[in-house]
C-alpha cells in the first residue's frame, strides 16, 4: 500500500521511476546506468531507527555513496532503542548537505529533532493514504463477521485478540497479512526473475535483465494488494494491531477496532493524519476490553439491519 501510494503520487506529478530494487538486489552500476542524475527515494515505511538494522543500514549505504545527489527518504516512523546507533544514523545523514526525511507522524518528528539534530526533517503523511481502492461492497453471504488481523512479529503491543473475545454464533477469522492457494503459488512465480538476480548478482546488473526483475515487481505489489482486499471485503468488521490493517479499514469504509503496535507507531499516524477519517475505537489496554466488544457488536447489528 505504501508503495503504491508513492507511486500513484509520483504519476500524479509527471515524474517517471526508471529504476527501482531492493536492498537484496541493488546495483549501483544499473542505477548510475539508468539514473546518472536526478534525486534518489527511499522507500517510505515504519523501518527507520535500530528495530530493522537491516533496511537501516541499507539507507545509510546509499546515502555514503551518493554524497552529491539529491537523497529522499519518504515517510517513515523512527525509533531507536539505542542511542549508539541514533548518534551512527545522524554521522552517516548529518554529513549528506541534500539529504531530506520525511516522517509521518509527530512523534517520530520529535525523535528526529532529539536524535537527529544535523538531519533535515519534514512532516508529510504516511504514502499509503495516497493510494484508492477501487469498490467497498462486502458479500454478505458467508462474510466474516470479524477479521482480527493480529501482529506475530517483535512490533506486537498489548496484542488485538483480547479485545475480541469468541461469542457463540459469530463468525470470526484470525489471521495475518500473507498470500494463500494460487495467489501463494503466483507469488513463487513472481519471483522467479529476483530469486534468479540473487542467486546470480550479475544479472542485477544488467539493463537488458532489469525490465524482468521490474516485472516482478510489480506483480507482486498487486498480488499483495489484491489478496488484501479480497480479506477485508470479505469481512464485515475489522480487529488488528497493523498500521496499515487500520488505513484499509479506512480506504474501504470498514467499521474497525485497532490497538497499538510496541512503540506507539498506529498512534501517531492516527494523531497526525487518521483520527478523524472513519468509524474506529482506538483501544490501549485491558480496561477497554468491554468497550470494543460491545463497539464490535453494535456495528454488526447495524450492518445487519442495512
């Protein structure tokens, strides 16, 4: 979504990607090939500190090898446990004289300017906003009556499934974002042409083999968007603890209740940008178990009376 979103926007401009990778798969002889001038983007997101060193020290690469071009990160939520790697981060981006970061949320705008002093840092709204799905209907037939779209990694909060508990009667579905039956196996196919350029890193190289892994690309954002759509229009009401899960929700007009990842990443996106776009309950703790289960149960005796 987020992806999407800085793309549909990017056309919106006029302005064209001629070279886009991942941290696995980057060329910095393609990009120089392709792109010899103009300003660098990085991906926007919730990546930006020490939680996900990897995507980290991917941005502080770029930045080190491009100290004379326009760098862009998109908007990210910051966190850094460690005030080492915050002092490394501001080195690496304090020294870049047009090196720019954009952070989604307030918060995250306050930890820059406490842990990022030398780094110039903007406010602009998390990219997934940007993007539109097309049609909100649900099958009422066999729909879900809550999704509960639950973390399983290390950003878990207080967690979303005690804030749903089982009633007898009610179609409920857990689960997390992640490909199913064909669409899985389309994936797997997908991914062929980048497998191939990880296995080989000299095709990553090539510009003749580019158009293949660009391809890919985009195949797999729509098959990810896709699979997304299909859960949610088929369910009648939302539980998660994803950022993302909440900004859906609101795209397709779905009554949800959302809690907060570990470090307070929902909350600030919903402050800065979200908290006045649809019909939700933001939950934080126990205590507000009763409420978003008699919230749940209001919107689906609502929608039953449509």
């Amino acid at each position: 979504m987020i992806w999407r979103g800085e793309l549909d926007h990017l056309a919106s401009l006029g302005l064209r990607v001629r070279y886009r990778t991942d941290i696995q798969r980057f060329s910095r002889e393609l990009l120089d090939r392709l792109v010899p001038y103009g300003p660098i983007l990085l991906h926007g997101g919730g990546n930006f500190g020490d939680l996900w060193p990897e995507f980290q020290r991917f941005r502080e690469r770029i930045v080190s090898l491009y100290p004379n071009r326009r760098v862009i990160q998109l908007p990210q939520s910051i966190e850094f446990r460690d005030p080492a790697a915050a002092a490394g981060a501001n080195a690496v981006f304090g020294q870049h004289d047009d090196f720019h970061l954009l952070v989604r949320d307030w918060q995250s705008h306050a930890r820059a300017r406490a842990t990022l002093p030398d780094v110039q840092v903007q406010f602009c709204h998390d990219a997934a906003l940007g993007w539109q799905p097309t049609g909100r209907g649900v099958r009422k037939d066999g729909a879900t009556d809550v999704l509960v779209l639950a973390r399983r990694d290390h950003e878990r909060g207080v967690g979303i499934n005690q804030f749903v508990p089982t009633q007898p009667g009610r179609r409920d579905r857990t689960a997390d974002w992640g490909l199913r039956g064909v669409d899985r196996l389309l994936w797997r196919l997908a991914r062929i042409p980048l497998g191939l350029a990880r296995a080989a890193p000299v095709l990553a190289s090539l510009p003749a083999y580019y158009p293949a892994m660009s391809m890919s690309y985009r195949a797999l954002a729509e098959l990810n968007l896709r699979d997304g759509l299909r859960l949610f229009r088929g369910s009648r009401t939302i539980a998660t603890d994803r950022l993302h899960a909440h900004v859906l929700a609101l795209l397709l007009r779905k009554p949800h209740v959302v809690a907060d990842n570990n470090y307070g990443k929902i909350a600030g996106v919903m402050n800065a940008s979200t908290g006045d776009l649809g019909d939700f309950l933001f939950v934080s703790s126990d205590d507000d178990v009763e409420a978003a289960t008699k919230w749940l149960d209001e919107r689906l005796q609502r929608d039953e009376l449509r």
